[in-house]
C-alpha cells in the first residue's frame, strides 16, 4: 500500500485566529489526499523543558515532508515559518506559500512577499482555492 504524500504545514499559531486558519489549511490539505504535520497539534505544549524536542519534531517533519504550505499572512511572515521554509528550500522540498492578505507590503508589484522567500517557493497562492488547485496539480504530477 503506497503512503500517502506528506504535508508539513507551516504558519504562525500565537493565537486563536492564527490556529484557526492553519487547521482549516491543514484541513483542506487533507481533503487533497495528503498526510500532514502540523507543529502545534503533533508536538507536546511548549515548556522550558521541551524546547528542543519541539525543534527536532518540527525539523523532522520538514525532513520528512514532500510539501511545505506555508502561510504567509499577516504584517510579517512568522520568524519560525521562514526558517522552515529556507531549511525546506536547501532541502530540496516542493514549497506552496499561501498569501490571502490584500495589502502590499512591497512596492514592486510582482514583490508579494520578502523576495528572499517568494524565490524559495514553487508557487505562491492567493486562495485557499489556489491553494486546492496547486496541491491537485503536484499531486498529478507525481503520478
């Protein structure tokens, strides 16, 4: 029985909106067919005790991910969700940015994001439609 190709979905999770988002994201990655991990259900609550076994769950499963979709939402991009997509993009790993936010953060038109993160990715999505489609797409292409 072949495994079903994995998802490491990235994005802030501080608050109860930011969670909100990223399990409907990771919801809809789901509904595609893909396995995933997402940091704050499939790691323990933080403590000063565990900080480094969250960073080791949280490496291995980019270690292990076939896809990262980050979300790219808010005034900055997460600190951590940048990191995971640069250790993504070294990695080799196919990576789907999900950006939803109508303001311009950047002058340039076709600057949607920090350039150094909008040239790490594969595609940059602007729906959760988008997104839909883009993971249907990979997904096809693998087949």
């Amino acid at each position: 029985m072949n495994e079903k190709p994995y998802v490491y979905v990235a994005g802030p999770l501080f608050d109860e909106g930011e969670r909100w988002f990223i399990e409907k994201v990771d919801a809809l990655v789901r509904e595609c067919g893909f396995d995933t991990f997402l940091p704050h259900r499939d790691n323990p609550p933080k403590t000063a005790d565990n900080v480094r076994l969250i960073f080791e769950n949280d490496k291995g499963g980019v270690d292990r991910c076939d896809v990262v979709v980050a979300n790219l939402n808010g005034i900055m991009t997460d600190d951590g969700t940048a990191w995971e997509m640069g250790y993504a993009f070294a990695l080799g790993k196919h990576i789907i940015g999900l950006y939803t936010d109508w303001r311009a953060r950047f002058p340039a038109p076709d600057e949607v994001v920090n350039l150094m993160m909008q040239c790490s990715m594969d595609r940059l999505v602007r729906s959760l439609d988008e997104l839909r489609d883009a993971l249907v797409e990979w997904k096809g292409a693998q087949a």
